[in-house]
C-alpha cells in the first residue's frame, strides 16, 4: 500500500508550486528564444511579451482539418496546455477546447474580435470552395464565409499546419471540395498570412511567431510564406544522421542492422533533403521527431507533398 504524505502547510505548497510555474515558463521562454535564433540576453523580453497583459486575444479558427495541429499544441509539455492558452497566448476561442457551444460560442468569438488590443488570427485547416462552399459549415455559415468575416479583422493571421497554409491533403488530386489554403482563397487580407507549415507544426514554433508579432519584430518569409527563422534549412542539413549519409551509410529496410545503427534513411524515401522546417532542433515536446524516432520524413511542410512527393517510402529523384 501507497501513502501520499503533502509536507508543509497549505501557504507554504502553494507557494512551491508558484515558484515551480514560474520556473516552467522560464524554461519555456528559454525554449522560445532558441528556437527563434535569439540569444539568451532577450529571454526576459520574450517572457515580458507572454505576461502582457495588454496582448491581444488569439482567435483560433478550424476549417476542413484532422484537428492534428490543435493536437499537438494539447500535447505540449513545456508548459502544459492550461499555462500556454491562459499565461502565454491568451486563446480565446477554440472551438475544439472551449466549454461553451451555440449562441454562447458566438458571443465569446464577437467579444474577442473586439478586444480593444485587437486579435491574432490562427486558422487550422483548409477552406472548402466547391458548390457554393457548402461542403464544411460554421454556425448555419460555410467555412469560406466564416473565415471571411473573421480574417480582415486580424492583427496578424497564422496559417497553423500545411491544411491552412497550402491545401494539404484535402486538396490532394482529385479535389473534388476544391479545398484551398488561406492565400489561395483570399487576395485581399489586410496582412501577410503567415504559414506555419507541418503536419502538424511544432507549437513552439506557433508561439515563437506569436512572440515576435507582441515584440513587433519583423519577420522575415521565404518564397513559400514560412518565416525563415523556422524553416530557413532542409530538414537534411540539420538532421542527426548526415553524418550517416556523408559517409554513405544507408538503411536498405525498416528491419536492417542499419536502421538498427540509425544510418541514414534516405533509401527508403526519406524526404529531408527536399523539406525545410526546424523539426530535428525543435523537438517535439523536447523528446523527440519522426527520423530520431525511426521513421522518414514524409516532407510534410511542403505545398502539395501529398502530390509531389509521394509515394513516401520510395527515393524520389
């Protein structure tokens, strides 16, 4: 038998688990401003920007989506989800996370739009617009309408995984909702969307791209609309088995002494020499991603991959 002994009086706890939240997001900070490239000098600046509490509200919309990217971000760990939604990003509406529904969903979402220090957009999933938009509904509204109410008023707009930002799987071939991203359905946002792209995306690149919005900093895209700071090397160039591959060194099956040994894998379709994005640095809750865990990049930050790079588990020319 198990007996859980609390020692200290009831102040003196509370007292340690402050101080231990208060650790937890400095570290989380600290997580932040690596992964943004800044250096450690400015992690007080980025945890000034998160305990704002003149920081706009965070508006999440969902479109034609797995709900994967929302996923992630309940899975991250540093901090747990309540400390991001409620110390750092302030999300407001979540349709997936939020307690209420109906005409009560409707007034939380009005009441962030007008929040006096405005709104950041963040849009999950792709917007169907085949036959009058009606194969994906909101509120008694298509999702393209929705969207189109809600958009133009943003301070900034993320596209939060590939679905949002180019398509992704929904607009695979044939299409038959004629799904599109963000960009592709809207030419004239008042911002420059900015695409977030994964399957899903690593959160602490969401809140890296939310901080430097709150510090406004400017943030530098590439041709394809990802902010460098997150996306601006192959996945090939960072990833822990090129060495394995600058020695040619490689897995010939997921069963082979030299998947065993961690050797590159490449030969089995591997699409990171193709595929920009921070995943081998960034990890994902600090533990892990797809090629350390064994597995191929499938190229999943790319527009189209679903069509141009697969099948996955083939080398591609």
């Amino acid at each position: 038998m198990h007996v859980s002994v609390e020692l200290g009086t009831k102040e003196e706890r509370e007292a340690l688990r402050k101080e231990k939240a208060a650790q937890e997001f400095l570290q989380f900070c600290s997580n932040v401003a690596k992964t943004m490239g800044l250096p450690d000098e400015e992690i007080p600046m980025v945890a000034k920007a998160l305990k704002n509490e003149n920081r706009p509200a965070v508006i999440y919309l969902h479109n034609a989506e797995c709900t994967g990217c929302s996923e992630a971000m309940l899975r991250t760990s540093s901090p747990y989800i309540d400390q991001l939604i409620f110390d750092a990003i302030s999300l407001d509406y979540h349709e997936t996370l939020m307690a209420t529904a109906g005409e009560a969903a409707e007034e939380t979402l009005n009441k962030a739009i007008d929040n006096p220090n405005g709104f950041i957009c963040l849009v999950e999933g792709s917007i169907p617009t085949a036959d009058t938009a009606l194969y994906g509904t909101i509120a008694g509204k298509s999702m393209l309408a929705h969207s189109a109410h809600i958009l133009p008023k943003a301070k900034a707009i993320i596209a939060l995984g590939t679905c949002a930002a180019y398509g992704g799987i929904q607009s695979a071939h044939p299409n038959p909702t004629n799904s599109k991203g963000i960009e592709k359905c809207f030419d004239n946002l008042p911002t420059q969307v900015i695409n977030l792209a994964g399957c899903p995306p690593n959160p602490l690149n969401l809140v890296g791209t939310i901080v430097a919005l709150l510090l406004n900093r400017e943030i530098p895209l590439d041709k394809v609309g990802r902010p460098r700071m997150f996306y601006g090397k192959s996945v090939h160039m960072l990833c822990e088995r090129l060495p394995h591959f600058k020695k040619g060194e490689f897995a010939t099956s997921f069963n082979s002494d030299g998947a065993r040994q961690g050797w590159c894998l490449y030969k089995l379709g591997c699409k990171g020499p193709k595929t920009f994005n921070n995943c081998p640095t960034a990890l994902y809750n600090s533990v892990s991603w797809p090629i350390k865990a064994g597995h191929p990049c499938i190229g999943c930050s790319q527009p189209d991959f679903w069509d141009k790079l697969t099948p996955f588990y083939r080398k591609n020319n």
